[in-house]
C-alpha cells in the first residue's frame, strides 16, 4: 500500500505521540516541537526535493517522515531519532505501509538527530535541513524573558529566517537576529553542529550550504 502524507495526519494515534512528545519537551524546557514544527519540516523537505527534481512520490516520503520525526521523544528525549524510528516502523506496518517505503521513512527518522545523523538518502537529507534550519522565534515558550536560556534567547533572537534552494548550486539560511537579544557567536555556540550537519546534508544533495546572518556570509 502506497500510504500517503494525508493517512498519517489523519492517524489519532499519532497524532496523540506527537502532542505527548512535545508535552515531555515542555516539561524538559524545550522550544516547540508540536505540530507547528513537523508540519512546516514536512512541507520544507518536501519542497526541497521537489526544487531539485526528484520524484513526487520521493517529496511525500519526505513530509510523511518528516512529521514522525520526533515521536521518539515520547519515550525519551536521548536518542529520540532512534526510539522514534522503531515506533514509525510499527505504525507504518499496522498502516499497511510498502516495506520499501518504510525502510526508506524509518532511515530517514533515525538519522536526523545530530548527536548521529547522517544523510544517508535523499530523504534523510532533506529532513536534516529542514529539521535543523527551523529557527525561528516562535518556537519559545517561555513567556519569562529573564529566564531564557541560551536557547531561547537565540531562537528568540531571529526575527526573520528563509530558506532558499536552487538546483546544481546552493542552499542558504538567511537569518536576521537581534543582537540586542543575543550576539551571533551564541547563534554559534548553539548551531554550529547542526550547520556542520546541513553542509553534508546538502552535499548529500549535490548542493552547498550557506549560512547569512545580517547580511553577512558565515559559512
């Protein structure tokens, strides 16, 4: 069976792993990892895919992999790419899903994480860009400004952030941050594997990654 991006949103029961997950990630101190976040991830990896030319049926992987991403963290945040890979492959095989695709999805999901990833298919590429450039400042939620970690007060600090791609050439992050609210090393600080992970994700795609905070090229 040929599941489709649709069948796992309409899914309940993951619907439920995503928004227990994130409850988790809430009580951890952790920005947003709900719906908002794997939603724009899945539309992002897809329209990557789809930029560079692969195949529709390659973009939908994309998506239905990139909204199970993080379900891992319903069991714990530590090696939540791995915990979430294993339960993918059960809700994709209870779905009917194709084995080949679920070989493909459950690959993907299990090497986003930076702490192991690797873009070892197109798909697991894309996730890892799309996964790794959502900065944004949205995604804080901690409504105490005077108790921001260096996490919040980075995401917190982006006010603005696009994505572009273009086939045969590059991928760039463009940022603009506040640096009343956070200087760009902290960007770095905090970033900086998960940028060294986009430049192989991006290669992975035949394509260089850029990094540009206010107007300046860092990478």
């Amino acid at each position: 069976m040929k599941i489709t991006y649709q069948d796992v949103k309409n899914n309940e029961a993951i619907k439920t792993y995503i928004k227990k997950a994130d409850e988790s990630l809430i009580a951890l101190g952790y920005t947003e990892h709900s719906f908002p976040h794997v939603m724009k991830v899945a539309e992002t990896a897809a329209d990557i895919l789809l930029a560079l030319g692969y195949s529709e049926r390659e973009a939908e992987l994309a998506r239905i992999a990139a909204y199970l991403h993080d379900i891992g963290n319903v069991i714990n945040r530590v090696d939540h790419a791995q915990s979430g890979a294993v339960m993918a492959f059960r809700i994709l095989d209870n779905m009917g899903a194709d084995a080949e695709d679920i070989a493909t999805i459950v690959t993907a999901i299990g090497n986003h994480d930076e702490s192991t990833a690797f873009p070892v298919n197109p798909i697991a590429a894309a996730l890892i860009i799309a996964d790794k450039t959502d900065v944004r400042f949205t995604r804080v939620r901690n409504i105490d400004r005077a108790s921001f970690d260096i996490h919040d007060s980075v995401n917190f600090a982006v006010k603005e952030s696009k994505l572009t791609y273009k086939k045969d050439e590059h991928i760039t992050l463009t940022l603009t941050i506040d640096t009343k609210e956070c200087v760009v090393m902290d960007y770095f600080e905090i970033f900086l594997g998960r940028m060294k992970l986009c430049r192989k994700a991006a290669a992975k795609l035949g394509l260089e990654f850029k990094l540009i905070i206010n107007g300046q090229s860092l990478i």
